[in-house]
C-alpha cells in the first residue's frame, strides 16, 4: 500500500506541472499578442501629398508603401490646377492607412471654358445677368447715342456668340441725344441769376467756390466749367466759381 507522503509528492509534482504549462500558455498568448499587434503596425503607412502630382508620380509613391493607387474616372474642373494632374484625394494626406487599401484620386479637368452667349439686343442689365449666369465677365463697356436702335440696348458685343472667352466687351446705346445749347460764357455775370436760367433748362448747376477777387463785387461768376463755347445738353453739370 502508497504511503501518503508519496502520493502527496506526486500531487505536489502534477500541481506544479500545470502550473508551468499555465505558465508557458501566458506567455505565448502575450507573446503572440505582441508579435500580432507589432505585424498590424507595420502595415500602418502615412498616405503622403499626391495633389498636383500626375498620376505616375503618384503610383511610384504609393508603390514604395505598398498602397495601390485608383484613379477615378470622373474629372473636377478647377481654375488653378492643370488638366491631368491629381486634384483631390482620398483618404487624404497626413492620415494613416493599412496596407493593402487603395488610395483614390481625382484628375483636374483644368479650367472651366466658358463660352460667350448671345446678348445683342438685350437690355443692359439683362446682359449683365446673363452673362454672370454663364460665368462671363464684362471687360469693357462703350456706349453710342443713336435713333437707330432703342435706348439701353446692347447693339454690339466681342467676342462674337459662342467663342470660348471669360470676359467680353459690350456697346451700349444711350438713346438720340435731345437738344443741345452752347455754353454761354458766364464770366463777369450775377451767378445766382445765371444759375436759375440754367437750372430751368434742366442743368445742373452748382456754385463750387466763393473767392475774394480784388474790384469784383460779391456773387460774380469768376471761373466757369465747361468754358464758353461748349456744346452742353440739359442734365450736364456746370460748376461756377463765385466771388465773395
């Protein structure tokens, strides 16, 4: 018949046996633990900067980080970056990606061409909408007086409908003008006086100045614009310069 202190022994000897392999099954779990977190970490690569680059400079980046690259068909117009070059991209530079995921791209289409539209015979500001509408600026406006064609309407534009251009120039007709007087020369007359018989005509008459002139009583037209001599039409401005 076992003695106790053998079977004892043998207890003792099986306890610390499970307690080594519970030992080693730590370890490994810990170990493998690392090695899996370390092998995910390493496939964690920082996506760099691939605006404006073309899409074989990309490819050759994204290759030396194991990231493949997918250009997507649809193209952005931009103003600042040349057609075929990337534009935008996703996920964006800076972040952090795991390989294998791709990295998309979009190409720039380059600027937007617009073409001019047709706005002879439309109003002014008629024309000015619809040119903003289709994203075309106004680069110079000139203007005509003429019975030939109603007043505010664009007779002429350049360029002509249809051409590719941001901006074009329009010319306006003011109208027929209506009667025109000759500049009167004021000098030495009441300026209040000749301002009421000018503003009764429809001038527009201003007194811009009152100076001390030496042997001139006060209220004397002392300087005058336009000069004597001038064609002026009712609505134009006159400016007198008065003594004191």
């Amino acid at each position: 018949m076992e003695s106790g202190r053998g079977f004892t022994g043998r207890v003792w000897g099986a306890g610390k046996l499970l307690v080594l392999l519970a030992l080693l099954g730590l370890t490994y779990a810990v170990s493998f633990g690392m090695a899996m977190r370390l092998a995910l970490r390493t496939r964690d690569v920082r996506v760099p900067d691939l605006r404006g680059r073309t899409v074989n400079q990309a490819s050759s980046s994204l290759t030396e980080l194991g990231l493949p690259l997918k250009v997507e068909e649809s193209r952005r117009s931009d103003p600042k970056v040349p057609a075929g070059l990337i534009l935008a991209q996703d996920p964006v530079s800076g972040s952090t990606a795991r390989r294998p995921r791709s990295v998309k791209v979009w190409l720039s289409a380059g600027p937007t061409v617009s073409r001019v539209p047709a706005v002879t015979g439309l109003t002014e500001r008629t024309a000015q909408l619809r040119l903003e509408s289709e994203g075309v600026g106004i680069r110079g406006l000139a203007a005509i007086r003429s019975s030939a064609f109603p007043a505010g309407i664009v007779v002429s534009q350049n360029p002509a409908p249809g051409a590719a251009a941001d901006t074009v120039s329009l010319l306006v007709n003011r109208g027929e003008r209506g009667a025109t007087y000759v500049m009167p020369d004021l000098i030495g007359v009441n300026a209040q006086r000749a301002a009421e018989v000018l503003r009764v005509r429809g001038f527009r008459v201003a007194l811009v100045a009152e100076q001390p002139y030496p042997g001139v009583p006060p209220g004397i037209v002392l300087r005058q614009s336009p000069l004597g001599g001038f064609q002026i039409a009712p609505g134009d401005a006159i400016s007198l310069e008065v003594s004191r």
